[in-house]
C-alpha cells in the first residue's frame, strides 16, 4: 500500500497518486478539518459531497454544510435534485469509480473528464458551477423500485422503474429494474426490450464487470421465452 503522504516523485508526487491507486492507498478519511477550512475560507454555505468515508464519518460532525451525494456506502436514498448546485465536493475514491466497480456504474464519471477547481488535501476534488448528475438522480428511483418490489407494491415499483429510466436511460441498473417490474406484470416483451438495453450497456462495460449483470439478465430472458413457449 502507498501512503498518499509518502507518494515518491516517481508517481509524479501525493497529488498524482489517485491516477494509479485508489481507496485507502488516496483515501483515509482525513481531509474532514481541510475541507472545513475551504468551506470557511471561500464562505461556502450550499454545496454537494460525494465522501468516501461517509457514513463512517459525516462531514456535517465537522460543520460543513454540505448535502450528501450517493456513494455505495451511504447507499442510493439521497435526493438529488435536476441540477446540483456547486461547488461540488468529491473523493478521489468515488470520483474514479472504485466503490462501484465500473465506468458505467459511477454516477461521478463525467467529472473525470472535467479539471477540479481545487484538490483539498490530495484527496478531495472540488468542481465550481452547476451540474446533472442524473445518474445518482435516478439510484434513489431504482432502490425504491426494488423495496416497493419487496413489499408488494408493484405499481409503484413500475413507476420508479419508469421515473429512473427517464432520468437516465444509460443506467444499466434502471434499466434492469424496469425490465423485472414489466415482467412481474406479465408484460414480457416489454420488459425484453429492457433487458436487451441493459445487456448492450453491460457489453460496453469492463470485462470483469461484466457477468454479473449479463448473466442476470440472460437468465431473465430465458424466463421470457419459456414463458412464450408454454403459451404456445
């Protein structure tokens, strides 16, 4: 493991690490007190935090003021509005996607692409400006699809199913979701028209990203057709 703090020049310094390492070679948890002091510097009172620690540790125990954006620990019950507002705080951790496990699973993935406006403590990217992150707007859909699932309510499973892929209709996990809620309603080939966008975007994805969702939804497929088979 690579301290950030110790990153030799080799690596091209601390602030060059995330490029190569991630989770706890970037990201201890410890840029809490440096980025309280931004936010009192720049006079900041409204902003977003996708936090690698949280909800280990929240920023608000450290009096920032910022709203908490869906990362795979706090789960995917945040809201996010249309537009975020900036400034934007992100970890290195869950800007490169390394808690999701794919590009196409990292609602923060279009922020890779962008220069941060500043780096707190080698660990912490901040991005100034107005964004959509639709993405991360449509995980609290998909979750309340599958609890809605869960307890019998499939109407409004359906409609969140819906609502996620109108958000975003690149989220392969909305897609998935919309596919099983179709299908429980014995709207089959409407739910094969989702499976199969969801298994496009799952050939798009890293190779050892890629069989879970396949196979998933593969054996959802194969559910379909023996269905049409027995009803012929």
């Amino acid at each position: 493991m690579v301290s950030p703090q110790f990153a030799n020049e080799a690596w091209g310094g601390p602030s060059q690490t995330h490029r190569f390492l991630t989770d706890s070679n970037v990201d201890w948890g410890q840029q809490l007190i440096a980025v309280k002091a931004y936010v009192d510097q720049h006079h900041i009172h409204d902003c977003r935090f996708a936090y690698f620690v949280a909800m280990a540790i929240l920023p608000g125990d450290y009096g920032i003021p910022c709203k908490l954006l869906p990362t795979a620990d706090t789960g995917a019950d945040i809201e996010v509005p249309p537009v975020v507002h900036g400034p934007v705080f992100i970890s290195y951790s869950d800007l490169y996607g390394y808690e999701f496990g794919s590009e196409k699973l990292n609602p923060y993935q279009e922020f890779v692409a962008l220069e941060p406006d500043a780096v707190i403590q080698d660990g912490v990217a901040v991005f100034n400006g107005d964004y959509s992150i639709p993405m991360a707007r449509a995980m609290k859909h998909v979750s309340n699809a599958w609890r809605l699932r869960q307890n019998k309510d499939f109407a409004g499973a359906l409609q969140n199913a819906e609502t996620a892929v109108s958000i975003d209709p690149e989220f392969i996990d909305a897609q998935r979701a919309l596919g099983r809620m179709l299908q429980d309603q014995g709207r089959n080939a409407e739910a094969a028209i989702h499976y199969n966008q969801a298994l496009a975007i799952a050939r798009t994805m890293e190779p050892s990203a890629q069989k879970e969702p396949a196979n998933w939804i593969n054996e959802r497929l194969a559910e379909i057709s023996k269905s049409a088979a027995q009803v012929k």
